[in-house]
C-alpha cells in the first residue's frame, strides 16, 4: 500500500507504486492532460517516475515555476534533435536551462546562419508538432561511453567519461534523438508549444579559451504566448533603452578597447555621477556614517589573512614592488577593519558605522564584461557597521528604511527582499547563526514588508538580506545588501572593550544600498530611457534664443539660473529654432527656455517641458519656483 500526501492535504492509497501521471490521473482527466511533471518529496520528476512508498507529491504544471524549467530543459533537447535533424554532422556538447530561455552549444564545420536559425526553429515546431514521447533510461557509465563513441558524440562520451566509474547515467530519447541528460522532461514533445530562438554567439568548449571554439544557440520558451510576446515586447524596450547606446547617444560615457571594463566620464556623464555620490554623501551624514577612505593596494599577506588570496585570488589584480605581492582591493571591507581596530574602541561608541565611496577592480573574464553592469573597476557605496550581537535587529531595521527611503528618491518602489540563511558549509556557532538569522527577518517583520527565504545561499560567515528593484519594463536588479559577519572581525584582530572591561569581536555588518555607483547608474539610465528626472539631469535647462537680437537676454535668463544653483546651458547658435528645439529634444533635457522679441520686451520665457508639452510663457521667477518645487520633490 502506497499513500500519496496532496498538497491540499488530502490522502490518496494505491494498492502498488504508482507513477506520477497515474497519481494525476487518479485525480482528474483534466490535470492528467496537464501535468508536465511531479515533485515527490520536494524534488521534481518525471511523470513516469514510480512512487514505491508513502509521499507527498504535487503535480506539476505550466502553471507552476517549476513547471516553466521543466518546459525550458525539455526545449532545449528538442533544439539539439532538430540541429541533427537538419545538421546529421553536428555534435552536441551542454544545453542548460538560464534566466528566461536557454541554450546549447554545438561543433560544427561552419558557422551557423540566421537562416540556419530560422530552419532550425521550424524543425523545432514540426517536431513539437509530432507529440513524440520522451522516455527516459539508465545506463551504466562505461555502456552510455561506449553507446554515445557509437554515434559519434566525442563530446558527449568525454561529459560521461568525467562521471566516476561505479555511476549510472541517464539518458532520454524523443523520436530518433537521444541525449544526455539528469531530467525531468515533459511527457511529450506536445507539450512545447511556446519558443523562439533567439541568437547566435561563440564559447569555448568548457570555458577554455585553449578549447574548441562552439556555436551556442539561445532560445526562449514560454508557458503561454501572450507571456512570451510580453517577454520580447519587454527585450524591445530594452534595447531602445541600453545604457551603452544612450550612454553614446548623449554624450554621458564610452568605452574603448584599450581599457576593457573601465569606463571614460564625459563631463555630462561626471556630473550624473557626482550627483548620485553626493546625494548618498549626505545619506551617510544625515545617518550617523563616519566617511572614510582606505588605499587601493594592500599587501598580500593582508588579503591571506582575511581569507580573500584563498577565496577570490583569481580576480584579483596583482602587483609587485621591492620583493613584496600587492594586491588592487576588489572589495573595502579588509581595508575597514584596519581603520577600526588602529584605536581600541569602548562598547559606548557602538554601533560605529563607516562608509566609503571606495573604488575597487575584479579582474572579471573579458566574455563577461557588459557595459556598465559588468565592470573590472568600480565604486561602491560601501558601509561596514561594527556593533554588538544586541545591536544587530537596531541596525538592520534602520537600514532597511534608510533603503527604502533612498530607493523612492532614485524612482524605485516596487523592491524584492530576501533572506539568505546558513549554507553547509559555514563558520560560527549555531547559536550566533540563529540570532543573526532572526535579526535579519524580525527587521523585514517591523518593516512591514513580504520577504523570501533563500535556504543556504548566505556566505560562509553569516546570512544576508539581498534587496532586488523592479525598473520600468518589469526587470530586476539586485542591488542593496546588508550581511552578518562574524569572521572577519575575528581574523583581523578587531576588538572593543566591552561594559565587564573584557576584550571583545565587533559583530561586523557590511551594507551597501546602490551597490556599484556604475551599475546603478547605468540602470537609471534604463529605467527612465536616458529621461533622467530633473534633480539628475547633467543639463536641467537650455535656454535658445530665435534670433541675435534676443542674445543678451538669453544670456541673463542663464546666469540668472545658474545663480540659483541649476545646471543651464545656453544656445545662441545662427540656426532655426525649430532645429535647435528638435536637437535639445532629442538630448532628453527637461525644460528648453525659448526666447523672442515678446519674452525679452516682457522678461519672460517661454517653457517648453521634455516631451514636447508647451507650458507657455511666464516670469523666470516663477520657473524659478516650478524647478525648486520638482528637485525639492524629486520628480
């Protein structure tokens, strides 16, 4: 007798084990023709797998995240069996799911075309169409070597080669393709109705740049159509809103190849720059933060003792002088401590809390360098708060508003929080580690907002709560962080002198709210399509005259301005207005000040808002107070 435990907590017995899809069937025509997938004591399966003893299991649908994986996993198999449909030559290596889609990577003799794609994609579909049964089987290792060095799948028999001796693998067959793979799949080849190929790109057979170069295919695959038309109308968007565009387009930034992951500020893009900085300079003021600033080179036997040589050497920057190994820091947080415990701090002067706009370089692979969000120099808006254990729930609390506060400033009120608990493999007792876990939740409990458990993904020192903002066109960036580290403090020697006069580890928070300023800036450039509201605007206002006879008073409106502390250029170039308007316009700068005989005779403007919206003529006194208003706001 097998009991099956539903998830709405009823029971159903079976006299023998079952498979997944019985058990859906058992309960109902209509979910039975659903089901794309089980999950039996929290894993998922297949719906042929048997339960043999007493369960709980839930069957999965497209409905269901887990049912969306399983439907991008089993997309990218019907990919490689319609590239041998079509290319009998080509080899298959590695065909993950990823954020969205997936891809696969294949050898071929020649590149693959747009053309081969677009085949590709229609064999994807007839083949969807022929609802072939996907069935699984288990080998032994050395059978499934032998089976794959048969049909001549080098690279799948070095995959199952790398797999210990004594191991089964499994493989899973639709029609007449068969591949490596852990599982689970969908039933049928039915099942796959929604998926688009979506482009082209190279990578070397296992990361290895001394490796084959591959072809990677990617793709995306979708539950309903109406998600995935949602999806790409979404990828639109963000194409007409890259940072790395619009970085060029208005004359913000660029890069070049001489300085791969490193960034040249125009000065339009500085001055967007030095408004973030000095808006979270006046954060960390305003909150109790001490600003310091700690060197960009430290001697290696520092980063080994902080345990950052073991951990992260390979992205680091290494140099050398005088017989000594140096190290460009790629994070603040040892350079902190240094500053804290260079005085022997009281227990009354916790919780001390110190920030930093430090500057730091990751020697990131060069496949993995993207524009602003994926740099190898950067700066962070960094904090570290040495307190107590009793400290701990204060801090966070108050960091979470200060957050919140700060994300509605930059436009972003829609925010994802969740807590990353105690991996395995940790240090600490289990004791801290509780109430470290327990402070970071109760502080989203009395912030009033919904949080997630992220089981096991917190660092080795201690739990974290990762803060993640919804932009304009529905993506998420993870961005703020506040972390419980019991470690550090105590590798580097910090110390305070407790209320009993015992020497005591600082518990050591590491906080940052906007992460990297280049990342977060190139993400505000995403979010308002270059449009970027007024209290950020490198130009906030331009003032164009029709004609020279109006020069002089142009020129008094923007000093004028300027004198009230706003960022105006002028523009008293021999053109038509209407092309000075066009261009301003396109430069997406919020207010263009338009100057004839009538506003120089009566000392008025006319106002024109971005967007081409026509505000009409008034005093400058009286746009004066409209600016002030909109930054005092921050609009």
């Amino acid at each position: 007798m097998v009991t099956v435990r539903l998830p709405d907590g009823s029971q159903r017995q079976f006299d023998a084990p079952v498979t997944v899809a019985q058990v859906a069937a058992n309960i109902g025509t209509g979910l039975a023709k659903a089901a794309l997938a089980g999950k039996v004591d929290g894993k998922v399966v297949d719906t042929s797998f048997l339960i043999e003893r007493d369960a709980d299991v839930a069957i999965v649908t497209d409905k269901d995240a887990d049912g969306l994986e399983v439907i991008r996993h089993s997309t990218a198999h019907l990919l490689a069996y319609a590239v041998k449909e079509l290319f009998p030559d080509a080899q298959v290596t590695i065909g993950p799911v990823i954020e969205n889609g997936f891809f696969y990577d294949f050898s071929y003799k020649r590149p693959f075309t747009p053309e081969d794609l677009a085949a590709i994609e229609k064999k994807m579909s007839e083949l969807a169409k022929k609802d072939e049964p996907v069935t699984r089987q288990v080998l032994p290792r050395d059978e499934a070597v032998a089976y794959f060095k048969s049909i001549g799948e080098a690279y799948k028999a070095e995959i199952i080669e790398s797999i210990p001796a004594d191991q089964d693998v499994s493989l899973y067959t639709e029609g007449k393709f068969t591949d490596l793979c852990r599982g689970p799949h969908v039933p049928s080849t039915g099942k796959l109705k929604v998926f688009k190929l979506m482009k082209l790109a190279g990578a070397y057979w296992r990361g290895d740049s001394n490796n084959e170069m591959l072809q990677r295919i990617y793709g995306t695959a979708w539950a309903k159509k109406e998600e995935q038309e949602a999806y790409l109308h979404m990828l639109e968007e963000a194409e007409k809103r890259d940072h790395r565009k619009l970085g060029r387009a208005l004359d913000l930034f660029h890069f070049q190849e001489e300085a791969p992951g490193l960034i040249f500020w125009h000065p339009k893009g500085w001055t967007v720059w030095q408004q973030v900085e000095q808006y979270m300079r006046r954060v960390y003021q305003d909150n109790g933060y001490q600003e310091v600033k700690a060197p960009q080179i430290l001697d290696r036997s520092l980063w080994e003792k902080s345990g950052h040589w073991e951990n992260y050497k390979d992205n680091m920057f290494t140099t050398e002088s005088e017989n000594r190994s140096y190290a460009l820091k790629p994070m603040n947080c040892p350079g902190h401590v240094q500053i804290f415990r260079s005085n022997m701090h009281s227990y009354r002067e916790l919780p001390l809390r110190y920030g930093e706009f430090g500057q730091c370089h990751r020697n990131e692979p060069s496949g993995s360098l993207h524009g602003m969000m994926r740099v190898r120099g950067f700066t962070q808006d960094d904090g570290h708060i040495f307190c107590t254990e009793d400290q701990i729930l204060d801090e966070c609390v108050a960091f979470t508003s200060l957050l919140l506060k700060v994300y509605r400033d930059f436009g972003f009120s829609d925010v994802i929080y969740k807590v990353a608990t105690r991996p395995d493999k940790r240090v600490g007792s289990d004791e801290a580690w509780d109430k470290a876990e327990n402070a970071l939740i109760e502080s989203l409990k009395r912030s009033g907002v919904e949080y997630e458990i992220s089981p096991g993904e917190g660092a080795f020192y201690g739990p974290k709560i990762e803060y993640t903002l919804k932009d304009a066109i529905g993506r998420m960036w993870q961005c703020g962080t506040i972390q419980v580290d019991f470690s550090m403090p105590m590798r580097l020697d910090a110390e305070y002198v407790a209320e009993d006069n015992t020497r005591q580890v600082p518990v050591m928070l590491h906080r940052a709210i906007l992460g990297s300023l280049e990342r977060f800036i190139g993400m505000l450039i995403e979010n308002y399509a270059g449009a970027l509201p007024l209290w950020l605007a490198p130009v906030q206002v331009v003032v164009v005259n029709i004609s020279d006879a109006q020069a002089e008073y142009a020129q008094k409106v923007a000093q004028d301005l300027k004198k009230q502390g706003f960022r105006v250029h002028v523009d008293l170039r021999n053109e038509k207005i209407t092309y000075k308007i066009r261009e301003h316009s396109v430069q997406k700068l919020p207010y263009i000040l338009v100057i004839g005989d009538k506003e120089r005779d009566a000392n008025t403007v006319a106002v024109r808002a971005r967007g081409n919206v026509d505000l009409g003529v008034m005093p400058v006194d009286v746009l004066v107070e409209r600016l002030k208003s909109e930054l005092e706001a921050k609009a």
